[in-house]
C-alpha cells in the first residue's frame, strides 16, 4: 500500500514500517530542530535522542488523539520532552562523575569507564529490570512518578523493587565483608 498524507497515521497504527519511513521523510527536520533546541551542549546526542524519540512515536501511537491536537504538535512534543530528558540525563551523568573526580587526590586519574563498570558490576546482581530502574532512579535521579508511568508500575511497586534491590545488594555486601574477615 502507498503511504501518503491521507493514510500515514492509520498505517503505523497498523505497525507498517513504511508509515514511519514516511514520517522520518515528513518530519525528521522538525524533530531534529525540536531536539537540536534543548540539547544544544550535547551535538553528539542528538541522532540518539532523534531514535528515541522516533521509537516513543511508534511505541504510543496508539495515544495520539486527533481531536486533541495535530499529529506534527504531538510529535513535537514528544521530542522536546524526550530532549528534555536525555539533557537531565547526561547533566545528571556529568554531575556524578564531577563529583566523583572531586573525592579523589589531585594527582590520581579516574576513567569514566571504571566508574561506569564498577557500577555495572554493582547492578549484575540484579535483574535487567532493576538494573534499569536503579540506574534510571539513582543515577539518572529520575523521579518515582515519571519511572511508574514509564514502567507502567505504580510508584508503591517502583518503592517496593528498589527497596528489595537494596537489600540484595546490603546482603551481598555483608557476604563479602564476612568473606574477607
């Protein structure tokens, strides 16, 4: 089926790849513009944040109501916030290794890299799943509310899983602090 102004938003409702072709086409500039604003510090985030948001588009599809407002606003929209997201992210992410470079003594280095996989490492103990939420709350400092909608949880269930999370982790601590005595 041809993909055209007429029929682009039934077709990727309808999961067609050819609709979101269509609308990369129609609106990647847009969307670009959209992300270049708010992460203006950040260039080489910007074809990230472009696919993220281009797959929250075909992910929520089904939430775009066209009573409410125009397609174009609505993935506008979705691109700013998603831009928005990604900025507090990496500021976030920067904070923490600033921070983290500022305990140590002048004259020693630290790689970002060590500091990442020591984390990594720290979380392996956890499921893919609460890897993702420690990393998205603790490290990122996203808020309970914006983790439940994202997670489709609620934000008692987000409490709950970091709170089991962390006493996996305080149990594992414990086993090696009694390991090395």
């Amino acid at each position: 089926m041809q993909i055209n102004e007429q029929n682009y938003i039934q077709e990727i409702k309808k999961r067609n790849e050819a609709a979101l072709v269509f609308i990369i086409d129609k609106y990647a500039g847009l969307l670009k513009s959209v992300i270049l604003k708010h992460l203006a510090p950040y260039q080489l985030e910007v074809d990230e944040c472009l696919d993220d948001t281009l797959l929250a588009i075909w992910l929520n599809i089904d939430a775009f109501d066209e009573r409410k407002g125009s397609f174009k606003n609505w993935i506008a929209i979705i691109a700013k916030y998603k831009a928005l997201d990604k900025r507090r992210s990496l500021n976030r992410y920067n904070e923490i290794h600033v921070s983290t470079i500022d305990l140590i003594e002048p004259n020693q280095e630290i790689e970002t890299q060590t500091v990442v996989d020591d984390i990594d490492e720290l979380l392996s103990h956890l499921s893919p799943d609460d890897q993702h939420l420690f990393k998205k709350y603790y490290v990122e400092k996203e808020k309970t509310n914006d983790l439940a909608t994202e997670l489709n949880l609620s934000p008692s269930a987000i409490h709950s899983r970091l709170s089991r999370g962390r006493n996996k982790l305080r149990a594992l601590k414990t086993k090696w602090i009694t390991r090395g005595q």
